[in-house]
C-alpha cells in the first residue's frame, strides 16, 4: 500500500497478526520498505505490474510544488528506483496506470 506522507510503500500481509509499522523494525506487519520523498508526497495510483515482481507508486509532491513523481519498487530486489516529472512530463503527475503488452505502462 502506498502512503501519505512521504509518499511511502508499506507490505501488509493479511495472514499475519497486525503489528504497528515502525520505519526500523523488520517484523512489522505491514512492513515499511521505502519512501519516494520528496518526488512523492500524496500517492495517487498504485499498480502491482503483471510480471509479478514490480510494483509502481504514483503521485504528487509536496504542497505548493508541481509535478510528480514514479517509484518502481523491485520485490525480489527490494530496491526502489524514482523516476522524476522531469524524467517524464515536467510539471505534469501521473493520475491514473495501466499495463500495456510488451512491458510497457
């Protein structure tokens, strides 16, 4: 799930008895695994791409800024990229994902 602010990315497992996330402790439940500040603040879209491993995190900046960013996060790597609105459309945030064929979004 993504979360304001910071525009974080938490894993919740629903099998497993709640523990209040914490940045720094691994057995939360859900999990804190990154956060994509200051290119997200406000997520806005959240899509688990059908390859099975990438999940991308969509949303605005802080107040008072333009733009938006988009985090890829890896789960088998466990590593985020960010990809900047100057890296996609400047000044413009993305509102709304979906896959295409051949690994495109």
């Amino acid at each position: 799930m993504g979360g304001y602010g910071h525009g974080f990315l938490l894993e919740w497992d629903p099998s497993r008895e709640w523990v209040t996330t914490a940045k720094d402790n691994a057995d939360c439940n859900p999990l804190y695994l990154t956060a994509a500040h200051p290119d997200i603040n406000r997520p806005h879209d959240l899509l688990p791409y059908p390859d099975g491993r990438t999940i991308i995190l969509a949303g605005t900046p802080g107040y008072g800024l333009t733009g938006g960013g988009l985090m890829f996060w890896d789960r088998e790597t466990q590593e985020a990229t960010v990809v900047a609105h100057e890296q996609l459309i400047e000044d413009q945030s993305v509102m709304s994902m979906v896959p295409l064929r051949d690994g495109k979004l």
